[in-house]
DNA sequence: AAGTCCCACGTC
DNA sequence: ACGTGGGACTTC
C-alpha cells in the first residue's frame, strides 16, 4: 500500500484581499520530511517566475481544487513558528472586521532572526526544552480578593471583569507597584499551576515594568517571556519561539501580545483595556479587547478585564452577562474630595491655580512625603495664540499648533518641532504671542513659588520617571505619566479636570475618569484626593469610587443615541461607486442603518450601525464589496485610454473617532 | 502585484 | 498575413 502524496495547504503572504485564503500545493518528495503546520515556506504563484512567502497552514491528502497543483518551491525553516491557534484567532477576527488574515498574522509572527531561529531549532533537536523538567509554580494567594475566587474563576474558565484594588504595594525585593499587577501576577501564577499559559496584556511600557515585577515576585525567571514593541527584533523573536514550547509560561505584553502563541492557554488577563494604546493602528484595527474575547471562545480560557475604572465596551459585556464581577473583599475607596474653583486665598497659589482646600491638602501633605499634581500637558505653555485676534498660532510647514516647552525656550510646532522664529499671525498679522495653558514645567515653576524650598519633580513624555522616593517633593506629571510613590503619594492633585473634558470626543468622559482614578491609586490610603473644577457625574463616579455606575449611565446614553459600543458601527470610505455598491450589499439587513454618505478628504464615508447580533453578516458582505472592488476590471474613460485608478474600498469596524458629541 | 494570453488595430 | 501594444484575467 501507498501512502497518499501529501498535500500542503498555504497562507500566501500578500497584501491583496482576493488571495487571503488558503492556496493548495504538492509537496516534492524530498521536502515531506520537512513541512509541517506552521512552517514557512515559498510558493511559486500564478507562473513560475514569481514566488511568494508562505506559511503552511494544513497537511493533508485530499483537496477540493481539481486543477493540476503547482510544487512548494523551498521549505524556508522547519521551524513551526505559526501555530494553529493563532491561525484560527487571525482568521476569526479578520472575519469579524472584514479584514485580511495575512494583516493579523503579520503583527503575530515577528520577522525571522536566521540566527535565532538556528539557535532555537539546534537545542529543540537537543531535546533540551522538553527533557528538563520545568521550574515548578505554586499558587500564589490572592490577598484582598474573596478567598480563592480568582483561583476558582481561573480553574473554571470563568470570563470576568475585576476591579482593581486602587493601592500601591511594596514587592518582597523592596519595588513599589499598583496592587492590580500583583493581582495579575497571582492570577497568572494559578494559572501556571494547573498547567497552563497566561497572557497578560498591558497598555504600555510603564504599566509593563509593574507587571513584570510583580511577576518575579512570584514565579521562576524561566517562567516569564515578554514579547513588546521596545524589544529588539531577535529578542522579540526569540520570545515568540520560547512560546512555542510546552512549557506553560506567563507572556506579558502590549496589545499585540493577545497573538502570541499559547497553546494550552489558561487565562488571558488585559490591564486598563479602555487605555487607547490598547487599540490596533494597523489594518483590521483589531481591539486587543476584541481579541482577546475572541481568543477567550475559541480556546476556552478564563479572560479578566482588570482595571481601576470601567470601560463602557466591558460595561456592556457585564451588563448583558457576559462578564461576571470580581470585586474586592473589602472597600478600599481613595478619599476623593471633589472642589469647585474657589479664590484661592494664598497669593501664589493663585498664580499656580490651585484652589484653597487643595493647596492646604498640599501644604500639609508636603510636611510628611510626596504630593502629586496632575496636570493635562507637558511644557511650559501648552499652546499660544495671537495676541492682538486671539487666533490659535499655527505652524508654518505642518499647521500644527505652536507651544513652548520652557519659560526661556522658542515657539515651536508640537506636532513637527520646527521653531517658530519669526511669527506672524495668519489671521490679522500680528506678531506677539500670548501663551494658553499651563503644561508641568510652567505648573512646577509656579509651585515652586507657591512651596518655597519644596523639591519639584517633573514627569512627563520628555522626562519619563517611573518612581519617586516617599521624601517631601511636589510631583508634576502629565496624566498617564504619573510616578509612583514608595508608600504612595501623600496628597493628590488632579488640577485640569477641566481642561481634560474639553476635549472633543465621544470617550472624554471615561477616559478622564480612568486618567484621576489611576492617579488617585497613587495615593497612599487615607490621602486626600482633591479633584479640582469638576463636578456632576464624574466628579461623584470619582468621589464614591464607582466607576461602573458611571459606565453604566454611559452606556444608557449610547443606547439613547445608537452610538457605540450600544451597537457596532463600519466605517465605510473609497469611490461614490464603491460605496454605494456596498451599502446596497448590506441594504437588507435588519437593526442596520447608515449615516451618510457624505464628502469626506479621503473620498466618500458612510458609516453603518448595526446590532452586534448582525456583525458576521455586515462583515461577510462587506468583505464581499472589498475584494469586488479589488478585482473589478478597470474602466475607461469614453474617449480617453487611460485607465482610472483601480476602485477601492476602506472599510473599518468600531471606530469611534467620527463620534462626537 | 504582475506575468500571460488575447484581441484589435496597423502596416506591408 | 504578420507584428505589437494595451487590457483583462488569474493566482492552488
């Protein structure tokens, strides 16, 4: 008896909507030794001169293409560095945004180290990896939650979104971290224990750093891999490969890591997911939330939304019972006090805009460790205008707005940093500057008048600090910035509240609540909290330490308005043929209307809004509409031989930035 | 995207 | 009748 020729069925690495689909090839004799799922290889495509990348998805025997297949053309590695349960996870949430699996795949593969993958592929033929018996991993206990739940919740597979215990904590090796990433780190410690992988998902590097060591605290060097953007490419590499392995390890990352490979995958754990650095920049826009919940029903796995505020996507999930709540076992509510602007009755903390109840919250606090001041910008004076018309100064080259980062330094662009030397206005031609606002090098000077002889600290994007001693000193940063205190900070400031909710979207009102109630977790227990110039809803979500009444009242405006996350939304954009085509393609649809279209400088937008209940269908056909558009023949122009550009067809799932209110 | 086939038109 | 150039079509 024969054996069957095996059949290799390819993932074409190609940017084009039409090939994003398994490709089948006969593989040669002397390369069926070599290839297996997950291995890269190279394919000839359409004529024998071109080769494409490839990565094999399946081996099998029989397919449904009754054409004469082509050959594999070359095994790059026999490394299997695609595993199937990240394929499934791109296919799936490419699906579901209308997007193409290769996008997906690319962000979950890092590009091949040669030297790497050498080093790696030698010591599994060692069989090194398997053979030593794993550093083994207890438990660690759960303190301040209700005992053995997150355990439990992990063991059952549970999905929950926990609220955070807003404490700073000393690590057994002296470092201060928030309580959250111990708790992180314990869940991930359970899930070690019973065998599996945890992925830990953090918005950024600062929020990693806390992970990170909190997870030493408590599990072996051996069992922590990180995979980040700040890695270099072979560490990165080398870290995805390590998570190749049996071994159950805790893989700690930002966004992307909800796509590293994990097979027996116990618990995926997001931190803050209402932090924008959570959502994807690159085609198909995919929500490390949404992945992660996708990832969640595919392998099983228990899911946590960990974070100190309530994002109105997880309100959602919770409310319709989705997400179950873990909560502390006890309150440990910051002492918010929310304060109206009142005259200051000091003169300099006039000059500093700080009201009286904050700056006597301040000056005490300063007799015994570190007060934080939060602020919304970095600099010295956050923006100018024209001082004669009052017109926002922009920049010459790029029409971005002008700032200053000192008292003494020149106008210059934020956006591209060229100088402004000489300044003319564009509206009435004026030619002096009047400066708007109040970044933290401006605020730290000014207090440091207000607080003679205190120490001032400045925190922010240019002069990043991750901890502050538990000394008297006056700590400026920018929200999201914020240092943390050993001990905590003994008095907190959050001064432009107002500022913060002036800007222009549909998340301010979240976003401001997570950027104090991160900032109030700083705070040591019992330490004023002085919210300045806010009050209402937010102000008393702060004050009362429930955020998710907050998110829930949200959440029944959206509903109110069909904004998201009430319902999904598509934004569609390309030619006024394209995007009528495909707005007919989903015309039929139930709980689905459109805004639009309109003229937009990218073209022609529509935005559709449908019932989450419709999103495979909305995304079936409007993934339909893209690849026709991709392939459409080219039209001539009567009289003319030129052929018009090929049509296209943007589409992007869940974008909330055309909302807003 | 890009190689290949094919058809139409142009020239001898 | 034969050459060539631009488009349409397809990718296992």
């Amino acid at each position: 008896m024969t054996t069957p020729a095996p059949i290799a069925r390819v993932m074409v690495d190609s940017p084009l909507p039409q090939l994003d689909r398994l490709f089948d090839y006969a593989v040669p004799a002397a390369m069926a030794g070599e290839i297996a799922p997950g291995v890269r290889v190279r394919v000839p495509l359409r004529s024998a001169g071109r080769i494409a990348d490839g990565f094999v998805i399946e081996v099998v025997t029989e397919v449904d293409y009754t054409g004469v297949l082509s050959e594999l053309d070359a095994v790059v590695s026999t490394a299997p560095v695609l595993a199937p349960e990240v394929v499934a996870l791109a296919r799936a949430v490419a699906d579901r945004a209308a997007g193409s699996a290769n996008d997906v795949i690319r962000l979950a593969v890092p590009k091949r180290q040669v030297r790497v993958e050498k080093a790696w592929l030698a010591t599994r033929a060692d069989g090194e990896g398997d053979a030593a018996a794993p550093d083994p991993v207890g438990p660690a206990e759960l303190a301040d939650y209700p005992a053995d739940r997150l355990g439990q919740a992990i063991a059952d597979g549970e999905k929950h979104a926990v609220d955070a215990v807003p404490r700073v904590v000393a690590l057994p090796d002296g470092r201060q971290v928030g309580h959250w990433a111990t708790a992180m780190a314990a869940a991930a410690t359970h899930a070690l224990a019973s065998g599996g992988s945890a992925i830990l998902s953090v918005p950024d590097y600062r929020d990693q750093e806390q992970l990170v060591a909190a997870l030493e605290a408590v599990l072996p060097a051996s069992r922590i891999v990180h995979l980040d953007a700040r890695q270099s490419n072979p560490d990165r590499y080398r870290a995805h490969l390590d998570c190749l392995g049996q071994t159950p390890l805790a893989i700690v990352g930002n966004r992307s890591v909800v796509f590293a490979p994990a097979a027996r995958l116990a618990l995926i754990a997001v931190w803050d997911d209402g932090d924008p650095l959570h959502a994807e920049p690159l085609s198909p826009y995919v929500h490390t939330r949404d992945a992660a919940l996708v990832r969640q029903q595919q392998q099983g796995c228990a899911l946590f939304f960990l974070g100190h505020s309530r994002s109105t996507e997880v309100e959602r999930l919770v409310e319709i019972g989705y997400l179950g709540t873990l909560s502390p076992a006890r309150n440990y509510s910051p002492k918010v006090v929310p304060t109206a602007q009142q005259a200051p009755q000091d003169r300099y903390a006039a000059i500093a805009r700080i009201p009286s109840t904050a700056w006597r919250e301040a000056k005490a606090a300063l007799a015994t460790g570190p007060v934080l001041v939060q602020v919304a910008r970095p600099g010295f004076a956050p923006r100018l205008a024209c001082d004669d018309c009052g017109q926002s100064a922009r920049c010459r080259h790029c029409d971005g707005p002008l700032g200053t980062k000192t008292s003494s330094s020149v106008p210059a662009c934020t956006w591209c940093g060229k100088p402004a030397a000489a300044w003319t206005c564009g509206n009435c031609d004026g030619t002096r500057l009047r400066q708007i606002g109040q970044g933290t090098v401006r605020t730290a000077e000014d207090l440091g008048r207000a607080f003679p002889g205190v120490r001032v600290i400045i925190a922010d994007g240019d002069r990043p600090l991750l901890h502050v001693d538990a000394a008297p000193a006056l700590v400026v940063a920018t929200r999201g910035a914020e240092p943390i205190a050993a001990g905590g900070y003994h008095a907190v400031l959050l001064l432009d509240g107002e500022r913060m909710l002036a800007r222009e979207s549909l998340r301010v009102g979240e976003d401001c609540l997570r950027w104090w109630a991160n900032a109030a977790a700083l705070a040591k227990p019992g330490a004023p909290v002085v919210l300045v110039g806010v009050g209402g809803a937010l102000a008393t979500a702060l004050a009362t330490w429930r955020p998710q009444s907050y998110a829930a009242a949200e959440l029944v405006d959206r509903r109110r308005l069909r904004f998201p996350p009430a319902i999904r939304v598509a934004t569609v954009t390309g030619t006024a043929e394209t995007v009528e085509k495909a707005l007919a393609s989903i015309a039929g649809l139930a709980g689905a209307d459109v805004l639009g279209p309109l003229d937009t400088d990218a073209g022609v937008r529509a935005i559709v809004r449908f019932d989450y209940a419709q999103g495979a269908a909305v995304a079936q056909a409007l993934r339909a509409e893209i690849i026709r558009a991709a392939t459409a023949r080219r039209k001539r122009v009567p009289g003319k031989s030129i052929p018009l550009a090929l049509p296209t067809l943007k589409v992007r799932f869940d974008d909330i930035e055309p909302f807003i209110e």
